[in-house]
C-alpha cells in the first residue's frame, strides 16, 4: 500500500505520513455506509442532533492542540488559529439549531379530502472532498447539515491537513455515531475520483479548484449524483467615496492578507473612487508595512508562510509578470523576511496602476497579493466587479445603506458585504455565480442541497 507525506510549511519538515487507502478500502467503506443509512435515517431527529452537539462538544474542548495541528499543517499564525475552532463551532451549532425547521415538512394550502406534504428525505451517502486552507469551517458546512438531515459521510480531506480528517473522525466516535455513519479515507486523486464515480455515492460537496469541479463532474458524469461544488474567486470590492476610509482600510487589508491570502473569498481586487483614492492606498499600505511575516509559532507574527514552496514561486512569478506588464509595487518587499524563490515565506504586494483585462487583476492569485484601482463611479465600479470570471463575493463600502443596497443587487456574487468582507454568516446561503461553483451550503438553503423532496399525496375516500 503505498503512502504520502506532509510537509509543514513552518520548517520543511515531515510532519504527518499515512498509507493511503486503495480500492478495496473504498467498497468496504461504501458498504459499511450504505448498511448504516437506512437506520440513521430512521433515528428520530432530535436524537440526531443530541450526538451531533456531543461530537461537537468534544471536539470544540480539543481546541487548542487542534489549532496548533493546524498551523503546523498549513502555516497560519498560531494566534489566528483558535478563530477556526470558533467558527466551527458557530456554524456547526447554527446549522444543528436550523435543522428541526429546515427539514420539516412542507405542507401545502388545505384541500377538502386530501392530506399532502413534502417530506425532506436524505441522499444516502455523501462524500465531502475538503481542502487545507480552512481545513474545518470548509468541511463543517456540508459534514454537519449532511449527518443531520440523516445522510452518512465520507470525507476525503487534503494532504496537507490529514489530522483534521482524524479530528472529525475521534469527534464523532467519542459522540456514538453508530458505525459507517461517518468514515474518512486518505485517496489519491485517481482513487478519489474512483469514490466519487461510485454508484453508491449520492451527492459530492466539493470546495477547490476550478479544474478540480471539472474533475468532480467528469467523475459523476455517468452517474447521477449531485454535486455542490465551492470553487475559485477573485473577489472585488468597492470603495465609495462616502465610506468610513479608516474601516473600510482596516478591515479590506485584513480581507486581503488574513491567512497570507489563502481563502476563496478573500479580496484581491479593489476599486477605490478616484476622489479618495489616494488617501485610500496610502492606509492601505501603511497599515501592510506593520505586518510580520515570519515563523507562525511566533506570538508575533501576523503573516505566515503559504502552503508550500512552489505556490510562493507561482505567486512571485504573477506579481513579476504583472510589473512587466505596468503594475507597480506599493510594498518595500525589503521590510519582510521573504526568503525569496524556493521559501514558502512570502512578502505581501499592493500593486497599482494594472490593467482591468490584466492577469493580476482577472486570473486567481491565491496568497497575499492585492490590486487597487481608482474608478469614477458607482457603474464603472460595478462594470468591474462583474468583469469577472468569478463570482463568490464582492464587497461595498458607503454610510449610505440605501445606495450600497441597490449596488448589491447588481453584483454577480453569491454574497454581497456591505461594511465588512470574508465571512460566513450560517444563516445565509454560501454559494458562488460563474466559475466559484454552484449550489449552496450553509442556512436553510443548504439542507436543500442535502435532501431530497418526497410528496406524499392521500385521497380520504368515503366509504
């Protein structure tokens, strides 16, 4: 059985080697799922939900050694850490708190001699494919709402956050969720694909790549399994000239490098209009000079590496290649410890004066590299942000709620902030236009994704 390695970011070292699971790992695995279905799906729903909070309880107590896990794993700070064990915490208790109205069922207008209602019926087996940048609020979007709608689950997480597979795996243990209701495997790309192709799978939630969704439908295209997919983003927002400048900087620069940029719906494009576009870019860059990049165990440090060598190279590379192009670098790259090419420790860029049709403002940039422009009004900027491949989150600054409302209505993104930037809200549906995916997780909206309606039509005859 053959195996991988995963290399932390902190120090190069190897931190984690696990075998990986083969064919026969996956049908055991299906089989063992498919046999407990039938009877979680029986198990009253508040029973259910009692084991959830249980396995929740437990894992939200392994708190800290969790975070620590996850810098080691993936290179966030350690005093940002602990923000991902919260925000497990409140999705998964929002999620459980929503199920008794999301999954009731729908009973329609009276009809003298008739009964009918919708009940919500679960898929069957769900495999969720998670990715390392935000290993755990990821995967908790459609793990929880899943096994609570009385699914089972198969999760097949990151190399690179390999424990948090076994994190979930202990939680659920420790809570008594009967065997096969939850399972991870550790895959290949070849054998992931091999489980999602699979007959016996029902719905695939996947979150990464674009050209990874692409691999998810390839693999269920013979098949008819369902797939919510949360794929890429190059998300944008406007500044308005009557917003709260000292905010709107704090809060989009922080938008921008938290978790050295990689996040899905982080902001890497940022329309300013021209009249406080200055003003606006010198906060900007003031406030990233104060940042630390350094080694994420470090009280310290506010930026830590990203995932991996190679992604910092590819990242230098765009930012190079937009210069060349005539962008310029905002940032005095000299006051950070990059270890240039070959380190996964990179320095932030604010770049200037790109291009609209440019790569650095068009193609995806996952690290911490932000474009600034200046436009001259309300329709340009939103002809911009609609400029856009993607479509996962925008967000507008403005102390005139009304304008920044009608703006919202025009934008192409699944979400829309007025005053804030790259969160998740678990009573508002998660979901992207264009290449950031389709179907939603998370609130009401997201057990519709889960479940399946089944009418149930009586007639009252009279004998």
């Amino acid at each position: 059985m053959s195996g991988f390695k995963t290399i932390s970011p902190v120090d190069g070292s190897v931190l984690v080697e696990r075998p990986l699971h083969d064919t026969v790992a996956i049908d055991r695995t299906l089989s063992a799922a498919h046999r407990a279905q039938a009877s979680w799906a029986r198990t009253p729903l508040a029973e259910r939900l009692a084991l959830l909070e249980r396995a929740v309880d437990h894992f939200v107590r392994q708190g800290t050694d969790i975070a620590a896990e996850i810098t080691w794993q993936m290179g966030r700070p350690l005093v940002h850490s602990p923000g991902e064990i919260r925000g497990f915490e409140e999705r998964a208790r929002a999620m459980l708190a929503l199920a008794p109205e999301a999954l009731a069922p729908v009973v329609p207008l009276a009809k003298p001699g008739f009964r009918r209602r919708i009940e919500r019926s679960p898929l069957g087996i769900v495999a969720v494919i998670a990715p390392w940048n935000y290993p755990y609020l990821t995967a908790v979007n459609a793990i929880i709402p899943a096994l609570a709608a009385g699914n089972v689950v198969v999760l097949k997480h990151s190399h690179q956050t390999p424990l948090c597979a076994e994190r979930f795996q202990a939680a659920f243990d420790h809570a008594g969720l009967p065997e096969g209701v939850f399972s991870h495997l550790h895959l290949s790309h070849e054998d992931t694909a091999t489980l999602m192709a699979d007959a016996r799978i029902a719905h695939v939630a996947f979150t990464g790549s674009v050209a990874g969704g692409h691999a998810v439908v390839k693999a269920l295209s013979q098949g008819f399994a369902t797939a919510g997919l949360e794929l890429g983003g190059k998300d944008a927002a406007y500044v308005c000239a009557d917003a709260h400048l000292p905010a709107a900087i704090d809060t989009l620069t922080d938008g921008a490098f938290y978790n050295a940029g990689q996040s899905c719906c982080g902001i890497k494009r940022i329309y300013v209009q021209e009249t406080r576009y200055q003003e606006f870019v010198e906060g900007v860059v003031d406030l990233t000079h104060r940042y630390t990049l350094g080694n994420p165990l470090d009280p310290a440090t506010t930026l830590g590496p990203v995932v991996r060598a190679s992604a910092a190279d590819g990242l230098r590379d765009q930012v190079a290649q937009a210069i060349q192009l005539g962008a310029q670098q905002a940032i005095d790259q000299r006051r950070f410890a990059d270890g240039g090419y070959g380190s996964p420790y990179l320095a932030p860029s604010v770049l200037l004066k790109a291009s609209q049709s440019s790569p650095i403002v068009q193609e995806e940039s996952f690290g911490p590299v932000l474009a600034i422009l200046p436009v001259r009004d309300d329709a340009m900027a939103i002809q911009y942000i609609n400029d856009s491949a993607f479509g996962l989150t925008c967000a507008i600054f403005s102390q005139d709620l009304e304008r920044a409302d009608r703006l919202a209505m025009q934008c192409e993104t699944g979400t829309v902030f007025v005053n804030r930037c790259d969160y998740l809200d678990p009573y508002l549906s998660w979901t992207g236009y264009k290449h950031s995916g389709r179907g939603a997780t998370l609130s009401v909206v997201g057990y519709e994704q889960l479940t399946r309606p089944h009418s149930i039509h009586m007639k009252e005859l009279v004998v």
